[in-house]
C-alpha cells in the first residue's frame, strides 16, 4: 500500500510540473545557446556594470572583431566569476546560456528620477522573462507613450508627467506584458520608487 502511494505521489509531482511548464502566460526558460565572455573590473567585482548590454563596435566585423555586435551576445562578467569558468589570460571565451525564469518577490519596482521635462525611470525587480524590450507610461491627462530605452533598464521620456498620476506598462523579451494601472499618484517626487504588478512565474 505504501508503495502505491509513493508511485503515485511521484506521478502527481511529475504531473504538475508538467502542466505548470505549458500554462499560457507563464515564462519556462529558454534553449541553451553560444555566446562568449569576458570580464572587466578588479578582484573585489569593482568597475564591472550590472547590466545585458555590451556596447557595439559597428566599425568591426561581427565575426572576430566585434564581440558586442549583433547578433552576436556577449557577456562582461565581474572578474571573480570569470575566474569560475577560465583562466585569467583566456580574454573571451566561448560559453553556452539559457534563460531561466526569474522568481521575485513583491512587484514591477518603477524609480522616478530626472527633472520637468525628463523622466527617467528605473524599472526593477521585473520577474518572468527578467527584462524589459519596451516600457510605455500613461498620465491621467494623457494617452499611452512609448519611453524610449536610455541605458540599461532605465527608460526616459520627456513629457511633463508631473502632477498627474501616471501607470506603466512593459513588455518582457518573452513578450508578455504587464499593465500597473494608476501606481504612481498625482503628488508624486522625483527619486521615489512605486511598486506595481509583476508577471507570472
């Protein structure tokens, strides 16, 4: 009796990791595939950004010249990982990735900086596919406007936002996306950071 209890709790787990993988609207990863890397800053991890973007050299061919330039990726690793998967004088190596859902807690993280007539948005804590391929805000008084990226996950516009409340809408590079309605209230100041809806993992 024991025994066909134990198979078949191993069957329900099986299952519904089976199911959860196919669920339309929730991210499950990605193929594995080839890129290279190398690393930037010292021992301690200093000087390396936190971010996906190697900038491009477009005056080099994307074969072995330009590293960052598409469609080639390419990753800039804090020097103590780096160390994890090579030797210090290998320069670039090849190495092969997959994307992997992000689990985080709590919701789209959206941090307002800039001025009057520039609003630079910090988008964080974004879960599922883990990034953002395009970010759009809404004021009370206005329609939808595309933000363009600035760098990283930083996205700008340069309406005059203020004084209206204002929601968010991004999309993941899996492209699902997100609407956060009326997350940011009218009273709102620059340097504060609103909490809105996240994706499904």
């Amino acid at each position: 009796m024991a025994v066909k209890g134990a198979i078949g709790f191993v069957f329900l787990v099986l299952f519904l990791t089976f199911v959860d993988a196919r669920i339309p609207g929730v991210y499950s990863g990605g193929s594995w595939q080839n890129a290279h890397a190398t690393f930037y800053g010292g021992s301690d991890a200093s000087g390396t950004m936190a971010t996906n973007f190697c900038p491009p050299n477009y005056a080099l061919p994307s074969d072995d010249g330009g590293w960052c330039n598409p469609p080639r990726p390419h990753f800039d690793l804090a020097m103590p990982m780096f160390l994890k998967i090579a030797e210090y004088r290998a320069g670039i190596v090849p190495v092969s990735y997959r994307r992997v859902p992000c689990r985080k807690q709590g919701g789209i993280r959206f941090t307002i900086n800039g001025f009057r007539y520039f609003n630079l948005v910090l988008i964080t804590n974004v879960a599922g596919a883990g990034d953002v391929v395009k970010a759009s805000v809404k004021g009370s008084k206005t329609g939808w406007m595309t933000m363009s990226r600035n760098w990283g996950q930083n996205w700008q516009s340069n309406a005059v936002l203020v004084g209206q409340s204002l929601s968010f809408r991004v999309t993941g590079s899996d492209r699902r996306t997100s609407t956060s309605w009326n997350i940011v209230p009218s009273n709102w100041q620059f340097g504060q950071t609103f909490t809105g809806k996240n994706f499904r993992v």
